[in-house]
C-alpha cells in the first residue's frame, strides 16, 4: 500500500519527503499499542475488498485516500474517533495539496464509518459496506475479531464491556439492511447476521 499512497499524492505533492513522512505517520499511528484490530492488517483487508468493488466507484482516488485515514485516530477511550481522523485526513491532505473538493469527499467517506447508515453517495455506501465485511467472514475469522475486539478494549472489565457490546450488536441486528450495497448485501448478509447473533447469544 506504501507505493499506491506514494504514487496518488504525489499527483499533487512534489515534495516526496512530505510524503513519505505522510505514509510512515499512518504506519506508526495504526501500529500504536493497543490496537489488535484497527491496525494495518484491517486496512489491507479492507483494501481487498475495495477491489473486489472498484468497477462500481466513482472516485477511487477519494475512497483510498479515506481508506488509509479512517481509523488513523483510534482510541477507545474517546467517542469521537472517526471526527479526529477527519480532521488529521484534511490537514495532511492539505499539506500535500490534494484538491479541495477531493479534500471535502474524503472527509464524507471518513466521518461515514461513524454510523454506516445508507447514503445517498454510492462510493460511501461501498465504502462503509466493505469496512463491516469482517462481520460476514466464516466463524473462526469472525471468532479472532471479536477477540480482537475485546483486547483493543481491554482497559474495560466484563462488567462494563459486555452491555456496551451487546447494544453494538443489537443495533446492526435491528438494521433493515446492514449492506446497503446489492454486491455486500449478496455476499455477506446472511452469514453477519449469523455471526452478530451468536456473538449475542454467547454462542460464537
């Protein structure tokens, strides 16, 4: 992934040291202590399944650059990560002059994990359906992320953790749909809801 961010912002970046400081910054941040999940591994995850999409996007170029900033400020103990990644993506977007209306689409993808709810843009409802495809992988891949889940939040006994959970899966449970896109939706709804259910009911 190092080279494709390379290469999209140096389309508007000149300065290839701004760059790859750019580039080593994102790797530091999603390799920072605690985060099992939200880490590099979930990005080149999420970059495969982007792929598997990408005939269906319109700005490709917006959902990479939102891709690798999602989840670059992640801590559990703030409710307003997907606001201050946002807002580093911007800076860092700005310092390497990517244009702004550029700028303005990816900050609409980034903020869009908050809520994964249905969008009018079809580009966010790809992207946020390929963030929660972990959900409808087979059980052991869904077992290890919740595990992993768990371990990011690992500061919170079984007391506190557990209600909070529940309620996360209740809400994705209780969605009409939790793919908006007909490709996701086909793909992975059925064995999600699997999961999510089982998770729920301790099962899993």
């Amino acid at each position: 992934m190092e080279q494709e961010f390379v290469r999209l912002c140096s389309r508007y970046c000149s300065n290839e040291v701004l760059v790859l400081q750019a580039w080593n910054e994102i790797v530091t941040r999603y390799a920072e202590p605690g985060r099992h999940y939200h880490n590099m591994n979930h990005l080149t995850a999420l970059r495969a399944e982007l792929e598997a999409v990408k005939s269906h996007i319109n700005c490709w170029d917006e959902v990479l650059l939102a891709l690798y900033y999602h989840d670059v400020v992640y801590n559990v103990l703030r409710n307003d990560n997907e606001e201050l990644s946002a807002v580093l993506a911007v800076q860092k977007m700005q310092f390497m002059a990517v244009p702004e209306e550029m700028i303005v689409r990816v900050q609409e993808l980034i903020l869009a994990t908050k809520s994964h709810s249905n969008s009018h843009n079809i580009d966010v409802n790809y992207f946020t359906d390929a963030d929660l495809s972990v959900l409808g992988k087979d059980a052991e891949t869904y077992r290890a992320y919740a595990r992993q889940v768990r371990r990011e939040y690992g500061i919170y006994p079984a007391l506190l953790y557990r209600p909070g959970r529940k309620k996360v899966l209740a809400h994705f449970l209780q969605m009409e749909r939790i793919y908006k896109t007909d490709w996701f939706y086909q793909k992975y709804e059925s064995p999600a809801r699997k999961n999510l259910q089982a998770e729920l009911d301790g099962t899993l």
